[in-house]
C-alpha cells in the first residue's frame, strides 16, 4: 500500500490571503517585539538569559507569522516556510537595529518616527555596526569579542532567529484541513489509554500492509499505567468525513523530585479512516451491540 495514501497531507494550496496575512502578521511582530527585543538583550548582562531572549523573539515573531497563515488557511509549508524565512531576516534586522540604537545609547523609543525609519537604513546601521565591532559592545569572562568573533556571534543570533521564525511559523498549521469545507479539523476525542506499542516499526509496516483496518485490532487499557498508548481521533465537525487517527506512546515515570515525569513518542500521525473504522474505535461497544 502506498505510503501517501494512508496518511493525510496538506493539499499544498496556499492563497493570497494567507501569504498577505502571514508577511502583515509577521512584519508587525517583527516591529513590535523587536524594539523590545533590542532593548532586553543590551540590558540583560547574562549570555544565557541572553540565549533563552533570542529563542523567545524567533518563536513570537514565527508564531505571528504562523497566526496570520492558519487564519488565511495556508495549507502549504515549503511556501509558508520562505515566508517566515524572509520575515526572520527582518526580525533579525530590526531586533539589531534597536540593540544598536541601545548601545550607542540613542532612545529610539521616544525619536518621531521619520527619524527611526531613517535610522533603519541599512548604509546607516552597517555603519554604526562596524564601528561597535571595532571597539565591542560587552564582555563574557573578561573577553570583550570584536571584529570577526562579534560579526561570528551576531551570524549565530540571526541564525538561530530565522530558524525558530521558520520552525514556529510552519508548526502552526500542523493541524489537518478539510479541503470539502474549507476549514482545519480539531481534535474530535481522545480515546486513550491503549496498551503501550512496543515494537513501533512493526506497527507502522502492519498499518502499510493492512492499512488502517489494523489498528481496529488494538487492545483497549482498563487505565492509564506507567506506560500504554494515546489514541486521539480527528473529524472535520462540518461533514463528518476526514476522519482520521493519531497514536503516541506515552510512558510516566518519577522524576528526582518524585513529579511524574510524561514521555510522549508519536507513532502514527493523522492515519485516514473511513466512516465504519472510525465510528468502531470511538464506540467499540457499538458492534456487539445487536439491534
Ligand atoms: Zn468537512
């Protein structure tokens, strides 16, 4: 059986809604927390905190990105993917920018805005940046970077910040869509606990070979132990149909501080059902039930 066939995929349709709102979302984002970002980064004095900032700013300007897509219904990653790619390079810029204007101790919070945008041309940030770099903006263990190692470390920030911008942006639309409807299935129940899967690959090449009748041959758990399996079922609430099925193995165990510590393994994401297969996991009663 055919890999592609079993498991739901996007459409790959993407509108100009979605691409419009997605660059509107994720400019906005950038604008906004990256004022603040630059200014957090130039007051915090811990590298570490420093790092946690910059993961901080990628994921909320990527999750801004990803807000505007699922509400444009972008069904496409690779596309939703460069976006948020170009976005995070402005992040980045404008995240820059402002930590500049920080170090220089300009105050571009109280400038007028003429005078901000002004400031946000390139010719006039490189030039105040390779000034920084020749003297160094801070220290780390009595070791103040300048020249290639700050041009190195503010390559690694911007890195890290169109990464976390892409990745952000294009989990958000990890939902399944109904494309007969026009609108993103949620979660129609969890029907967990199932007995944990030991073998995962077995499992996998069993669903390829049978396809998703197999997983009607699962075994339901009277509870939750330490270790079985999550089953949660997807259905468009529209039609009814686009029935599907995702599987996670999930373990618990008792943390050094004696806290229950949830493991969680995705097995299968998203199997397609039909109508009979889906109604039998969701009420395994129903066909012993004789009418
Ligand atoms: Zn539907």
């Amino acid at each position: 059986m055919n890999k592609k066939n079993i498991y739901y995929q996007h459409s790959g349709a993407i509108g100009p809604t979605a691409i419009l709102l997605s660059i509107i979302f994720g400019l906005i984002a950038s604008l906004f927390l990256g004022i603040i970002y630059g200014y957090i980064i130039y007051a915090l004095p811990f590298i570490y905190a420093n790092f946690i900032i910059v993961g901080l700013y990628g994921f909320g300007v990527g999750s801004a990105v990803g807000i505007g897509a699922k509400f444009g219904k972008a069904r496409n990653e690779k596309v939703l993917g460069f976006i948020a790619f170009l976005v995070g390079i402005l992040a980045f810029y404008f995240g820059w920018v402002s930590w500049l204007h920080a170090v220089t101790e300009q105050n571009v919070l109280n400038v007028d805005l003429v005078a901000v945008f002004s400031d946000l041309a390139p010719s006039k940030v490189f030039s105040m940046a390779t000034s920084i770099a020749q003297k160094g903006a801070w220290g780390i263990f009595g070791w103040t970077p300048t020249g290639f190692s700050l041009y190195f470390i503010w390559g690694i920030e911007a890195l890290m910040i169109i990464f976390l911008t892409v990745i952000a942006a294009t989990v958000s639309i990890d939902d399944p869509f109904c494309e007969r409807c026009n609108n993103w299935i949620k979660q129609d129940s969890d029907i967990s606990p199932f007995s944990f899967i030991g073998d995962i690959d077995s499992y996998k090449s069993s669903i390829e070979k049978e396809g998703a009748e197999f997983v009607l041959n699962a075994k339901k758990q009277e509870e939750a132990e330490s270790k079985f399996s999550e089953y949660k079922l997807f259905a468009c609430n529209n039609c009814n149909s686009s029935q599907m099925l995702s599987v996670s193995n999930v373990e618990i165990t008792l943390g050094s501080d004696n806290k229950e510590e949830f493991t969680k393994t995705e097995v299968i994401k998203y199997l397609l059902l039909n109508k009979e297969q889906f109604t039998s996991l969701k009420s395994p009663s129903s066909s012993d039930v004789i009418t």
